[in-house]
C-alpha cells in the first residue's frame, strides 16, 4: 500500500513540473526597424544637388543584432528578445541620407537649383556612441566631416540626447529615429553655413 502511494505521490510530482514547464512562456524575440522616412518637404533634391553621406563603421559593441542599454556602473548589455532586424549600420545610413537631404530641401538658403555649384555636399559621419541609457533617454555622439570644394573636411563634434516616451523597446527605438533626424537637422545647418560663406 506504502508502495502505490509513493509511486501515486511520484507521478503527481511529475505532473505538477510538466504542467509548471508547459505554462512558464518563453519571451518571443521581437525585431525592429527605423520607420521608413517619408520627409516633410514633399519633394526631392536633384539628382546632381543631392548630398552625398558616407557613414564609418559602427562601433564594434553596435555589430551584434540585440538592441544595447547601458547601466550605471558602466556596463552594457544586448537585449535578447529585441533585435534589429536589419544591420545597425545599414538602417542609420540610409535613414540619416534620407533626413539628410530633406532638412537640405527645406532650407530656404541651401542651393537646389539644377546649375547650382555644388558646394559642401559631401558628408562623413563617424558615430562614437549610439544606444539607450537605463536613465531614460538614447544619447548619440560623435563627429561630422564637411567637405566643399574650396575648404578640406572639418570635423564638428556632435552629441544628442533624445528621451523616451514611454517604457519598452517601441519607444526606444522611437527615440534611437528622433536623435538621427536631430543629427539630419544639425549637419543640414552646417552645410547651409558652409554654402552661404562660400557665396559671399
């Protein structure tokens, strides 16, 4: 009698961890992307005034796919279950071309006439910092290169903060986009200061 109910009180045992085991939910891996830019000038530059962004590598920390938080001790760390879903690389450059160009559009002292010369149109970016800080907010950091016909490349420091609007990876990535138009919107101004002095 002892013995059945040992073996009774074993397969309840066993029950209860397979029934523990098949509730217990695996977080799902969840991808993300810039949203596509659709610009608010409404129209393009020409093909020949259009300004030309070439991005140096990223950091070797922003190669891996998990999207990266840094803590207050100075630590890092990649998500597991929120990766980019395309290389970081790949997405900033061609987000930041596309800002880029349209804050250049909108500006009523950059040069989009088809014979304008083309001046200042020729951009690096060589990005030192790119993630969300457990404070709250992504920082962006590191240096643009202006080249114009006449000067050779300067470099303007650069250093952006952009909170986020709510808690989650949505939100993160919401303001990892709005740090990259601020940083659109910032090089658009030294472009229009480069043109405009060498006009006068």
């Amino acid at each position: 009698m002892n013995q059945i109910s040992s073996h009774a009180l074993l397969l309840a045992l066993v029950c209860a961890v397979l029934t523990a085991c098949t509730s217990t939910q695996v977080p799902q891996t969840r991808y993300f992307l810039f949203p596509i830019w659709e610009g608010s000038s409404g129209t393009r530059l020409p093909n020949s005034q259009e300004i030309r962004l070439t991005l140096e590598p990223l950091p070797l920390y922003l190669s891996q796919p998990g999207i990266v938080t840094q803590f207050a001790d100075n630590s890092f760390r990649h998500a597991r279950n929120a990766r980019w879903a395309e290389p970081l690389q790949r997405q900033v450059e061609r987000q930041l071309t596309q800002m880029l160009n349209d804050a250049a559009m909108t500006s009523d002292r950059y040069p989009t006439q088809p014979n304008a010369p083309s001046l200042a149109r020729s951009v690096r970016v060589e990005i030192e910092r790119f993630h969300f800080r457990e404070a709250g907010y992504v920082e962006l950091i590191g240096l643009s290169f202006i080249a114009s016909e006449r000067n050779a490349d300067y470099a303007q420091p650069f250093r952006i903060e952009r909170r986020i609007a709510a808690d989650g990876y949505p939100a993160v990535v919401t303001a990892h986009t709005d740090a990259l138009e601020a940083l659109a919107e910032e090089i658009a101004r030294q472009l229009t200061a480069a043109v405009s002095t060498v006009a006068d």
